[in-house]
C-alpha cells in the first residue's frame, strides 16, 4: 500500500511536469530559450523512472485527471530570466520529491 507522503508527493511531481511541458511550450512559442524547463523535465523524467511499480500504475492513473484539471497559464508568465532564477528553486523540491519516494539519486 502507498503512503499518503508518497501520493501527495507524486502529485507534486505530476504538477511540476504539467507546469513545465507548459513553460517549455510557452517560451519556445515566443522564440526564448526553454534550456531551463527541459533541464527540469529530464531531473523529473530520472525520478519517474525510478519510480517502484506501485507508484508508477498511479502516476499513470492520475496522470489524466490531473492534466485535464490544470487551468491554461497566461504567456506572459514565463521569461528566461524567471527560469534561471527559478531554477535552483525548482532543483530542491525535485531532490525533495525524490527524497519522499525513498528514490536514491544516480551518483
């Protein structure tokens, strides 16, 4: 059974992604540098593959809900400014993530 921890961490993961696909998508639509956004996505992809395979039939049970849930962001939102200075930010709570699913990092 999946602790209640480990739930609401994967959903954070989920929603992390969802806003980053978007940020990507976003600043690429504007002609800017989406480096940044990609560079997060790959951390999160490294932390889904890892994932025990409880906790992945989930990911890909609320995967859905949660993608259809999830407001449209505004464009104005997103700058490479933003994403650099966001990035580290970004970078612990994934560590954090990682942390909460007992998911060790490659060294």
């Amino acid at each position: 059974m999946i602790s209640v921890q480990k739930k609401k961490a994967l959903v954070l993961l989920i929603k992390e992604l969802l806003d980053q696909i978007d940020e990507s998508a976003i600043l690429l639509a504007q002609g800017r540098n989406a480096s940044i956004s990609r560079l997060i996505m790959q951390e999160i992809g490294g932390v889904l593959k890892e994932l025990e395979p409880e906790l992945r039939d989930l990911y890909f049970e609320i995967l859905p809900t949660l993608a259809a849930a999830l407001e449209p962001r505004k464009r104005a939102m997103y700058s490479d400014e933003a994403a650099e200075l966001s990035r580290n930010v970004k970078q612990q709570f994934i560590d954090r993530i990682r942390e909460e699913l007992d998911i060790k990092q490659a060294v």
